[in-house]
C-alpha cells in the first residue's frame, strides 16, 4: 500500500510500478476471487480465504499498477462489506485507508 501511495502522489520510484504489476500478477493467477491469504515466500498456499485488508492493499496497488486487470482488483474490493467480529480492527483500517485511496480522496495537504 506504502509504495502505491508514493507513486501516486510523487512519482519518483518507477520500481513501484513493477513491485505492483509483480504482486498483482501473483494474485491474479491465484484467482481473483480465491486467492488465499497466507503464503510461503515461493508462493506456495498456507491458508485460505481473503481477509479485507489483503484485498484493500491489493485494490491501493493498483494505482501504481499498468497491468490490464489492476482494475480488477479495485472492482472486487469495492463489492467488500465491512469487516465483522474479533479480529475486525486491523482489516477495517486498511479498508478505511484503501477506500480513501482508491476514491482519491486521500489527500497530501502542503
């Protein structure tokens, strides 16, 4: 999400675009849809189901993103609910944040 962000509003790490195409080329061909949410560091599938905060940042990378179905991946985010019980608080901020992302609304004040 950090490096997305940077892109987006200065520009100055073109490797971000490639660290985004890179991630997101991983979870598109684990399924955009099934994707799991915890993996080896060779790519190997720990755990299944997505957790919001996975599909938030996910959804940010896209902005720094010039794969054709980055767009993909904000569309799925956008369809989220907000997330419920114990362990909601982490994911929720992500969600908050990624929202303000994705919406442009997250704004750098000079």
């Amino acid at each position: 999400m950090n490096w997305s962000m940077d892109w987006a509003w200065w520009k100055k790490d073109p490797k971000a675009v490639e660290r985004s195409n890179r991630l997101l080329t991983f979870f598109q061909s684990e399924g955009l849809r099934t994707y799991g949410n915890q993996y080896r560091l060779d790519g190997t599938k720990l755990a299944g189901g997505q957790p919001i905060g996975l599909m938030a940042c996910n959804a940010t990378a896209a902005l720094a993103a010039d794969a054709p179905y980055a767009i993909d991946f904000v569309k799925a985010f956008w369809e989220c609910k907000p997330p419920i019980g114990r362990f909601r608080y982490y994911d929720s901020m992500l969600m908050m944040m990624a929202l303000l992302h994705c919406s442009g609304e997250f704004k750098v004040y000079l």
